[in-house]
C-alpha cells in the first residue's frame, strides 16, 4: 500500500510541475481590439458609419504594421494594401463570405492575400573609422631670452 501512495504522491508531483511547461506550449496571442467588439455583425451595423468605419481601418493598418515587423521576411508591401472604400468593400465581401468570423479574420485574410516574401537582409554594420592615434604635442621650448 505505501508503494502505491508513493506512485500516486510522485505521479501528482510531475503533473504539477509539468503543468506549465504544457500550458506554455499552447500559449494564446493576445491581440487587442479597442472598439464594441471585432465580430462581422457589428462590422455590417456600422455599414453607413464611415467615422466608425474608419477607426476599424485605423486599427486594421495597426494590425498589418505590426505583421510586418514582427516578420521582416513576409512584409505586406507599402501601398499593397486596400485602404478607405476599396477596403471597405474588402471587408464587407469577407464578412458576408464569413458571417460568424470577425474582423480580426479579415484582418489576417488581408496579410495572406498581400505579403510578399522576401529575403530578410541585415542592415550592412559598417565599422566606425578609427583615427590614427595623434601623437601628444610637444612641450613647447622656453622662449630664448626667457
């Protein structure tokens, strides 16, 4: 019986300490979206709303900025990128093809649909030039006469 009460004490103890190694391999991104909410339904209620639709573009051109730089390799290309009626329009087709998604989905379709891979290139360090060491003056001589 202590032999099993040992198993069971040990087996409790390495599910507990390897309960956050499994929780952080499945780590949820957070992604923050400032308005009512990010659903197609509410997308679709503000459709004669530009003032409200401009601040989902707003946060939609946020969305894609922060893409490109977390991933330099797979940029969406300045001026790809639909913006007012065009993307409006884009959204509107997205939600109408995906009733139950959310703007956050369009958003994702967009980066999809315009990213352009490319070869990530580090910026070239160039390496400062170095002065060659001046050597110190020399005392000046005491006038003659002095």
């Amino acid at each position: 019986m202590q032999k099993f009460t040992t198993y069971c004490a040990v087996v409790a103890l390495t599910a507990t300490a390897l309960a956050p190694a499994a929780a952080n391999a499945q780590q949820q991104v957070n992604i923050f979206f400032p308005f009512e909410n990010a659903s197609c339904a509410t997308w679709g209620k503000y459709a004669g709303n530009r003032a409200i639709r401009q601040q989902y573009e707003f946060w939609i051109l946020g969305f894609v900025s922060g893409h490109n730089y977390a991933n330099p390799s797979r940029q969406v290309p300045t001026g790809k990128l639909p913006v007012g009626d065009q993307l409006y329009g884009y959204l509107d087709e997205y939600c109408h093809d995906n009733p139950n998604s959310s703007m956050v989905g369009g958003a994702f379709r967009l980066i999809e649909q315009f990213r352009e891979t490319t070869v990530a290139t580090k910026p070239a360090v160039v390496p400062a030039k170095k002065e060659a060491a001046k050597a110190p003056a020399p005392a000046s001589a005491p006038a003659p006469g002095k």
